[in-house]
C-alpha cells in the first residue's frame, strides 16, 4: 500500500511536470514569441509549418491569457522572461515602453532590416518612436476603411416606400415610420459606441478629435455636439431607441437584431456579429446601408479607419534579438510573404484582370484562417489590396465590407490623429474620459441628466484630464 | 415503504407537500442545465431569436463540433484530468498526513503550526511571489505549476483534524498494545475508518482543481498546457469577435449557444463522478466498533 501510493505520487509528479518545449532544428536558434490570444494552436497551425518552411527558423509560440492580459505581460516580462519577439496592442507596447523594457531597434534594423525598413512606410515608424529612437514595429489597419454605418432592413423600407434618409430630420421620419406600422420593434437599435458616427456627420463632426481653425478640438466641447446629444434625447423620447439601450450588450444586441426585433442597426464593421448574424438567419432577405447624412451646411463625410493595429518588439531580455529581426525581415520577402498571408496563387486564391484578390474556398480558411495572427506587419505597397480576400470569405462579411465601403470615395474623410504616436498624457487619460462620456451620453438620453447642463460636464470633462490632453494633442499637431 | 397500517390524514397530506417542495426543489436545480442542453444542441438563428426553452430547436451539433474542433480541446481535456486525477491523489496524502499528527492532543507545537495554517488563510502571498516562485523553479507552462497551488486547503485540513480527532482514542490504542506503530496506525487503521471524509474532501479537491483556472491564467502561455476551464473560458470570450475570427465557422453560431455547449462539455465529467463517490457519503462506519 506505502510503496503504492509512493510510486503513485512519484509517477503523478513525474507526467505533470512534462516540459512543453520542443527541441530546436538545425543551427539556427529557436524563436519564443508571444501573441495575444486567438482561439487556435499557434504551434499546430498551417501557417506556423509555412513559416518555418520559408524561413528556416523554428519558433516556440506563447499566448496571452484573453482576460488580464496587460497585467500577465507586465509580471512575465518584469520578472525577465526571455521571449525573443512580443507581438502586442499597442497599449501594452506603451507600458513596455514606459518602463524601459524594449530594447531599441534603430542598429538591428539598419543591419538586417532592409524589408522592414523599405516595405513600411517611414509615416507608420513614427507612432513607435519615442525621442526618435524606434522600439517597435507596427502593424498598421491592412486597408484604409469605413468601419461602421448604418443598416437598415430593405424588405420594411419598400414595403412602407421609405426613402433612403440623407439628414437627421429625414432619419428621424423613417424611424416615426416604421414605429407606426410595427410598434413592438426598434426602430434604431445602438451598438456602445460613443458617437455614432453616421449621425453625428449630419452635425459637422466626424471623430474625436476635429481639426476647428487649425486647432484640434474633442467633439464634447464643440457645440454641434450638444445639437447631436439632444437629437438622441429627441430619437429615445419618440420611442425611436431600444428603450434598453443603457443595459445592452454585445450578445442582447445580437439576439435583438438577428431575431429580427429591430429595423435598423448601427453596424460596428465588416465582422459585426450581429449585422452577419442577421444576414445569416434571413438570407431572403437585403439589407441596406445608409450614407453619412448631411449636416446644415449640406456636409457629410465619415472616418476612414487607418490606425496601429498592433506592434511587434523585442523585450530587453530577448536571448536571440538579431535572429528575431532576421526571421520577420525573411517574412517580408515577397514571395514569401504572399505564400504566409495568404496562400498560392490559384491553389488558395486567385487574382482577377482588375486585380481583385479573392479566396478559393474552403481550402483557404483552412490554410491560412490564422494567418494574420502571425505577421509582425505588412508589405504596405502590396496588402491592401491582398487583404481584400480576407472580407470575402463568406457572403455576408463581404457584403458588410462593401457595403460600409459603397461611397468610400465620396464620403471618407481621413482622421487628423491617425498618425499621432501615442501621447503620454491623452493616453493616461484616454480610458477615464472614454467611460466619463460613454455614462454621460447614457444619462443624458434617458434623462438623468440633461442636455442643458452640457456646459458642466464640459468643465467636469477638462478638469479630469480633458485639457491635459488637449494641450497635448495640439502640441503634437502643431509640430508634426 | 408502504406498511400494513393506513398513514393518517394528517401524514398523507405531509407527505404530498413534501413530495410537491422537494419536487419543485429538484425542477428548479434541474432545469436550467436541461435548458442549457436544449440550447447547445439548437440552431444559432434559434438561440438567438430566443425559441428554445427545454428541447433543441432546429437541431444540430455545429456548437460542439466548434467547441470540440481541434487538438487544442483534447489537450485542455486531458490537462485537466491529469491535473485533476494527480493534484487530488497528492492533496489527500498531504491533507491527511498534516492533519492526523495535528489531530493529537500530545503533539509539542501543535498550536503553533495551527496558527501558522490559519495565517495563510488570511494572509497571502500575491501573484507576482507566486509566480517568480514557480518561474525560479522553472514551473511555467507546465501542470505542476497548476497542481502545487492547491495542493492543500487549510479548510479541509481542519475538516480532517476534527474528523480524526472524534475518532475514539480506544481503536488507536488497541493497534498500538498490537504493536502497529504510528504509521501502521494511520494506514491499517484510521484511513479506513476515514474513507467517508477521504471521499468527501477528495470531491471537493477534485471539484476544485476541475474548476480552477486563475492559476493556469498566472502560468501557462503555452496553448497546450492549459486546463479544459481556461480553454472554454477563453473560447466564449472569444466569440462574439468569432466573425472575425472565422467567419466561415460562426455562419452557424451563437453565442449562448457557444456557452450552453461549453458548459455542458465542462461539467459533465465531474457530475458523472458524484454517483460513484456517493456511496461513500455514508457516516456511521464507526458505530460500534468500539465495545464495552
């Protein structure tokens, strides 16, 4: 029995205490990288056996956990764990960099950087420099892009000969419309955006910070913004807003809409659960998208998404940085970094006369589902428009995507800070001042507070870091 | 039991309204998980419309198919009852043999060793001791690293102290005058008598190391070492940007139904479990052992 349980217990620590590494192949060394979380096995995938093949390294992948991810980054990297490359959103790059973690890239990349240097662009390094000196990669949006609108249900607008509306009035007598043939469903059901952006077109702003006689200015201080925000209480008090819009989330919102309990939605992207949900369950049936409606002035225009994605870095205590710059310079060779994104030409996707990229599917999903996953950033000449066949994997995000993109070129306005590195202080800040205007729009719709009493909440607003970051934006504006 | 002589009014009427409490009792505990399989095994457009309640609608098998899809869960699956199967064998023979020389009176130190359990009770390290302890001892990414934490409860060790301690000093005594020493004692003897409360507290170390995932969250980066719980966490997380994740896959899901799925895949191991350790639950193994 003694010698039993002894054998037991020895046998059980023996088989849990089984190391997970793999031995290294060949001469070069083995790469650790860390990721954030994708629900996959990076080790086990089509795209980390293409990347060894193309580039001879092989790499140990890592994830973050999905929840407390900052937090598990930080203690791993302060307590020296050796990953060679940190593949990271760019606020956990910002507390990286504020605590000297990042080992300075400016030498490697002059070294062995030629493709990292040349196939992305100088604009893109600047949002990674600090005084000047580069510590991180970045991995920009893959295609500059209207990421959200409105959709409304086409079947209800022909059956009550609604037209499409093209300023907020119009908007407002849509909605009255459909209220009064079907008054059990939404007429507008929102998403958490803080703005919503097709709207508050229709009021002369279009992002959170609006250049205003050369100076950049947060549209809670503008005052089409009051106009905009007493709209919404205006929409809410008709009936005309889910009525449960405060507690709303992610997973309601999609019962709601894909159930069909809603006539129109604020769409959040091309992937938006609940808009692909939707065309999912009624495939009988279309939706439209309506354009950025027109403000006083006769105006309109929406923001065109072009932002950091992600940023690729080495830490400090990298056991192998120059192999790391090697192995993702080696990923942006052409050919091979076309064979890692997405796959070979009329095998996984073809390329037509006008140079639209589109996916062979299944196979494509199958090999290269998770391949952006994987890249530390992109040819910037060439992706855009390789992405492309990214959207059209299923009817539904394509049409989403081209949909939302319809009057890209008519409509789309680039956004003043979308190559604005991040700033200390609007980055301290960011978060406070995002939940302070979130729960203010909230209280003001359904009537906590009042539109009146906008003034206040500007002053409240400023004081809790509002004008600190202000100053900050705008000395950044002037001097860039 | 019927028996020969009619129940009263009075008791048939008792005994109705029990039979009706303790049924409704068993509905309310019983249907939410029939509602959760119901909805694992229903189609997304069902689910999210919000049609069923306790039987599939629009039957089909995309969630678990989804959940179950690659080597990923079957490697979280079998972490788990490695985890499970080892961390509880390790934590019983700790838990017991810290507790039954703590069980004696004649001990020297007894209530100062009682006293230090109860200090990590209130007191406790933080997660960044743990884990440069478990990274110095090069513990990351593996599932010793999930077995140790829990290796032992100062709550059950009390359960097992007062447990051993109302055992009648006159069995031990008598092993003893038969010459047995202590640990004859402990493992002809008393783990015998204990089995109700090995099984009891065996249950709850095996319910928690089933369910724990904070410290695999702490330690493991390695898909490939992480428990089945953190596995499906992270996979409902995960779904509501499954879109853009696989838009191919999520065409036929939903969320709840995600989860509906994921908690039906992680209970059921452990709840297959109870009616096999439930016979143990049965005190009373002690009554009369002792005569005179």
């Amino acid at each position: 029995m003694k010698r039993l349980s002894a054998l037991l217990v020895a046998l059980a620590m023996l088989v849990s205490a089984l190391p997970f590494a793999a031995a290294a192949a060949d001469d070069l060394p083995t790469l650790k990288v860390l990721g954030t979380y994708n629900p996959h096995d990076p080790n086990d995938d089509p795209t980390a056996r293409a990347i060894e093949e193309k580039t001879g390294y092989h790499v140990e992948y890592y994830m973050l956990p999905a929840e407390n991810a900052l937090e598990n980054l930080l203690m791993q990297i302060s307590s020296g764990e050796s990953y060679d490359i940190l593949r990271i959103g760019e606020t956990m790059y910002q507390e990286l960099l504020s605590r000297n973690a990042l080992l300075p890239l400016d030498d490697l990349l002059a070294q062995y950087g030629s493709n990292l240097t040349t196939k992305i662009f100088e604009s893109a390094y600047t949002l990674t420099r600090l005084d000047g000196v580069t510590y991180g990669i970045p991995m920009m949006a893959e295609r500059a892009s209207i990421s959200n609108g409105i959709v409304m249900r086409k079947e209800i607008m022909d059956e009550l000969k609604l037209s499409m509306p093209t300023t907020p009035a119009e908007l407002k007598e849509v909605l009255l419309a459909v209220k009064a043939a079907y008054p059990e469903m939404i007429p507008l059901l929102t998403g958490s955006e803080e703005i919503i952006e097709t709207i508050s077109s229709g009021f002369g702003f279009y992002f959170d910070w609006n250049e205003v006689n050369g100076e950049l200015v947060h549209y809670v201080e503008m005052p089409e913004y009051k106009e905009y925000l007493a709209y919404l209480v205006d929409l809410y008090q008709n009936g005309l807003l889910d009525p449960d819009l405060p507690i709303n989330n992610a997973t309601t919102r999609t019962e709601k809409f894909s159930s069909g309990n809603a006539f129109s939605y604020t769409c959040g992207g091309w992937t938006d659960a609940a808009t692909t949900a939707y065309i999912n369950a009624f495939e009988d049936r279309e939706l439209v998208y309506i354009d950025p409606l027109y403000d006083a002035n006769g105006k309109a225009g929406i923001k065109r998404q072009q932002a950091l994605n992600n940023v690729t870095c080495i830490p400090r205590t990298a056991e192998h940085p120059e192999d790391a710059v090697k192995f993702m310079n080696r990923k942006l060779d052409e050919d091979v970094f076309t064979y890692i994104t997405i796959g070979e030409k009329d095998v996984h996707f073809t390329v037509d006369e006008e140079g639209r990229y589109a996916p062979i599917m299944p196979i494509f999903n199958e090999v290269r589902n998770n391949a952006w996953w994987y890249l530390n950033s992109f040819d910037m000449t060439c992706y855009g428009d390789m992405w492309m066949a990214r959207t059209r994997r299923t009817k539904a995000v394509g049409d989403i995507y081209d949909g939302l993109n319809q009057h890209a070129a008519q409509f789309a306005v680039d956004n003043p800070t979308d190559l604005c590195p991040t700033l200390k202080d609007v980055a301290e800040n960011k978060a406070t001042l995002g939940t302070m205007v979130h729960d203010y729009v909230l209280q003001v719709i359904v009537g906590v507070k009042s539109v009146e009493d906008h003034d206040a909440f500007v002053r409240e607003w400023l004081e809790a870091g509002g004008q600190v970051s202000k100053d900050a934006i705008n000395e950044w504006y002037k001097n860039r | 039991m019927r028996s020969g002589i009619r129940d009263s009014m009075g008791v048939r009427v008792g005994k109705g309204v029990n039979y009706a409490l303790l049924t409704v009792v068993a509905l309310i505990c019983l249907l939410p998980f029939v509602h959760m399989i119901a909805k694992s095994f229903s189609g997304a457009v069902a689910v999210s419309a919000g049609k069923v309640t306790f039987w599939p609608q629009d039957p089909t098998l995309n969630t678990y198919r989804y959940v179950l899809q690659d080597g990923l869960f079957f490697s979280s699956f079998r972490n788990s009852v490695i985890i499970t199967g080892c961390g509880t064998l390790i934590a019983l023979a700790i838990t017991t043999m810290a507790a039954y020389p703590l069980s004696k009176q004649h001990f020297r130190g007894r209530k100062v060793i009682l006293l230090l359990y109860v200090f990590t009770m209130l007191f406790y390290g933080g997660m960044v001791a743990i884990y440069v302890f478990m990274r110095t001892l090069n513990l990351l990414n593996t599932l010793v690293c999930q077995i140790i934490p829990l290796v032992l409860s100062q709550y059950n060790l009390f359960v097992m102290k007062t447990f051993f301690e109302g055992l009648p000093e006159a069995i031990e005594e008598s092993a003893h005058i038969d010459g047995a020493g202590h640990i004859r004692t402990l493992v002809s003897i008393v783990l015998p008598l204990a089995l109700p409360s090995l099984a009891t507290i065996g249950l709850f170390y095996a319910v928690g190391y089933w369910n724990s995932y904070y410290h695999a969250m702490l330690f493991v980066t390695r898909p490939d070492a992480k428990p089945l719980q953190m596995y499906l966490y992270e996979l409902i997380t995960k779904t509501q940007n499954l879109f853009e994740v696989d838009p191919v896959i999520a065409a036929g899901l939903s969320s709840s139904g995600m989860q509906a799925a994921a908690i039906v895949v992680s209970t059921m191991p452990i709840l297959l479990v109870y009616p096999f350790l439930q016979r143990y639950f049965v005190k009373g193994l002690t009554i009369g052992s002792v005569k005179g």
